[in-house]
C-alpha cells in the first residue's frame, strides 16, 4: 500500500460509519455526521462547537476552530508561522514528499501540521501547541518536533503552562530516522519541562497515534481526551497479529484508556476551557 494512504485508512475503532461516504449532500450548508448518518445544519454545528446534536460525535477541528475554542478572544500570537519541512531523504512513493507537503499547504492554509503560540485562557496565560490532521495525517517530522520542542523550552524558561492538542497519525516517514529523533527530543524538553516544575496539560483529540502517542502526547502532568477519540501507538489489526488473540471491545478508545488508567480525564468539547481554566488554577493556586 503506498504511504500516502495510510493516512486515510479508517481503523473498526474509529467510531466512523463508512457507509457515510457514499451518499452525497450539497456542501456549504449541510455537513453530515460520520458516526450517526444525521444531516446537520452546518449554522446548528458551529453553535455546537461542531459536535453533533444528536450523538455527541465530535467533528474534527481545524487548529484555528481550537485556538478560537479554547484561547481568550484577540490574545493568541503565533509563533514561527512559517518554518517548513525540507525533503532531506528526496522521498517518493505514491508521489514525492514534496508534493504531499505542497497539497497540505495548500488543503490547510498552513506550512506545517502544527500551529504554536502563546494566549490567554480565562485570564491565565498559557503557552499552545495545536496539531493538524490533514497536514499529511498530523505527522511528526523535524518541523513538528522542532516547533513542539521550541514552545516546550519557551514554557520552561517563561515558567508558563503549556498545553498541546494533539491529533496524528505518528512519525513522519518520509523523513525516516529524522522524524523518529523528534520523539526523543520533544520527550527530553519536557523532562526539563517537569524538573522545572511547570504544568503541562496533553488534549488528545481523534485519533492520536504512533510517534506522537509515543512521545509529547502522553507526557501530560493531566491528560485529556475528547469523547470517542482513537488513542493508541499501532493499530488493532497489527496487535491482533502479533499478540495472536482477539482485541477487547473498546480498545483503544478514550473511554477504554480512561478505564485502565492511561488517561486522567474525558471531557466534552463543550466543558474543555473551563476544565482546563479550573486545572490551571490548582495548578497556578
Ligand atoms: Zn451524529
């Protein structure tokens, strides 16, 4: 199977009904939901901070629908908005490294899959690293690592909290060895992170996979999932294969995690801000 499509590929798990895809509903107005089926006012979505009325599944958002969800009006300042991956390995698959970068930019308006930046959060200044997924599946490579370690340093030495939202698909393998340090890197930062004794809140958001489950997204001091997202480091076909036995119902969905004791907390998009406003001052005191 080519790379590029590994990215597109929807797991038993993911709570997505594939029969969605088939039938076609004008665009611009309706959206229709990937779990239930149901047609929604797309006016009714928005107002609902794009969760379905009827089943509570909860749409993907771009990082700029996050920023606006959980950052204080007129307070967010990004940072190395700019700073994009280069194509060290001269990587071709289905298609080059470059034209999967070129597509993404052009599909997301942004150079990288990562949008950082400092803000304030009900009055409480917090420093944000938001992923992407349709910036080539949310991937980790050098500029992702590089962005998520500078925000993570910038937390450190500002002692300002830091919280990332995450949503991959893993290690950017078109930039082989170099996108696997990047797990290293960012997972050494927030050690110095935790010696320096600054908070850090980890948003796991659908589906958030491979290296980045692996490294950042896992290392909260209180880490958060939405509803129904796909948390976990292979997929459930390649467990089943290796471990030889059938997977438990469930598995590697937040509420599972939340159960066996990965995760600290699942929270609807809804009460996000203020759980995280209430965690940052017991945090903060
Ligand atoms: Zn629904």
């Amino acid at each position: 199977m080519p790379i590029s499509e590994w990215f597109h590929k929807k797991g038993k798990n993911s709570g997505i009904n594939p029969s969605s895809e088939k039938r076609e509903i004008p665009e611009g107005i309706w959206s229709r939901c990937a779990a239930c089926n149901e047609i929604i006012f797309q006016g009714e979505l928005f107002r609902n901070h794009r969760v379905c009325p009827k089943c509570n599944y909860h749409f993907p958002l771009t990082p700029w629908e996050r920023i606006n969800l959980l950052i204080d009006e007129n307070t967010f300042k990004e940072f190395n908005p700019h700073l994009c991956s280069k194509d060290p390995l001269e990587f071709v698959a289905a298609k080059s490294y470059l034209e999967s970068l070129s597509q993404a930019r052009e599909r997301t308006g942004l150079d990288e899959a990562v949008v950082t930046g400092e803000g304030q959060l009900n009055g409480h200044k917090v420093i944000l690293g938001v992923m992407d997924f349709r910036f080539v599946g949310g991937s980790m490579g050098s500029v992702v690592g590089e962005k998520i370690t500078r925000i993570v340093e910038k937390a450190e030495k500002e002692g300002i909290p830091l919280i990332t939202v995450s949503a991959s698909g893993g290690a950017r393998m078109q930039e082989g060895m170099l996108s696997l340090a990047q797990m290293a890197k960012t997972s050494a930062a927030l050690a110095r992170l935790h010696e320096a004794r600054v908070s850090y809140i980890a948003i796991l958001t659908h589906p958030t996979t491979g290296g980045v489950a692996a490294s950042f997204a896992m290392l909260g001091d209180v880490i958060i999932s939405e509803p129904r997202a796909l948390i976990g480091f292979a997929g459930p076909r390649v467990i089943e294969k290796t471990m030889k036995q059938k997977l438990p119902r469930g598995f590697q969905t937040a509420e599972f995690l939340l159960e066996h004791g990965m995760i600290d907390m699942v929270v609807p998009r809804w009460e996000l801000k203020s759980t995280i406003s209430k965690l940052l001052e017991f945090f903060t005191g």
